[in-house]
C-alpha cells in the first residue's frame, strides 16, 4: 500500500504533464503578412512641358517636365524606394529609352523624416524632352521599393503632358 501511493503520485503527474496542444518554440519562424504593396501617383495627372531658354540638343533639352511623385504603402508601415524609373511616350508614338533616376531623396514639407517613412513620400522628378520627340505625350512612372520583410514591391502610374 505504502508503494502504491508515491506510484500513483507519479503516474498522475506524467499524465498531467503530456498534453496534445503543440508548444511554439523560438525556434519556429515568424509569421508575416504577404500583402505588400504601394500606391504610386503624382500630385497631378496632366503637367505641362515647360519650355528652357538655352536649349542645346543632347546635352539640354528644350523642355523640362517637373513633377512630385507620391509613393503610398498599403499593408505595411514603412519602406524604402529604391529605383525611380520613367519612360516618355510622345503623342505620335516616338519615345525616349526609359531612364533610371539616382538614389531618390524624398521632399519633406512638414514633419521629421522618420514619421514621413512611415507615409506617403515625396519625390520631386524633372524630365528633359525635346530632342528627339515631340513636347506632349504621356510618361511612365515606375517605382520600386523594398518592404519592412526585403521585399521588392513596385507601382506604376502615368502622367499626361500638355
């Protein structure tokens, strides 16, 4: 008798001790959200092509086409652009090859760069055209960035030019 208690001592907490809920350990990965995106526009659809005073073809184009880029998130918190891509089309078709721009810095107009991260930014783009095509036509937009996970996530937009 005097046996069987310490016996049945054991055997309940043995019993106690295995459950069937598995145990998460620090070992398993961590679980992300896959929605990523961006949201890419510019402060207006249609800019106008303004003309430069002393023009001289390939080294300065006749018209200068400024503009501010918008890169939104959708489905995370921060980002970082990392290519700034545009393409202009004109209105019979003849285009100029899609150039990269450098490392974008983005404009701040209130607020500190760390809260701006966590939002739109803003990227002011100037385009030379002129020398070999037309002044009106349309210019691709595209940006690319890397989410909080190294993720690459790209947008697009087009913008009219008059």
């Amino acid at each position: 008798m005097y046996l069987r208690m310490p016996l049945l001592g054991l055997i309940s907490f043995l019993a106690a001790s295995c459950g069937t809920d598995a145990v998460k350990t620090p070992t398993q990965p961590t679980e992300t959200s896959t929605t990523s995106s961006i949201a890419v526009s510019t402060m207006s659809s249609t800019v106008v092509a303004q003309p430069v005073i002393n023009s001289l073809c390939p080294a300065v184009a006749p018209f200068n086409v400024p503009m501010l880029v918008v890169v939104q998130p959708n489905g995370f918190s921060t980002f970082v652009v990392t290519t700034i891509r545009v393409r202009f089309v004109d209105a019979s078709g003849a285009s100029i090859p899609q150039m990269q721009l450098p490392a974008p810095i983005p404009t701040t107009q209130f607020g500190t760069a760390l809260a701006n991260s966590r939002g739109a930014q803003v990227f002011p783009v100037t385009l030379g055209l002129g020398c070999a095509t037309g002044h009106k036509g349309n210019i691709d937009v595209i940006v690319e960035t890397l989410d909080p996970f190294g993720r690459m996530v790209s947008g697009r937009t087009t913008v009219t030019v008059r």
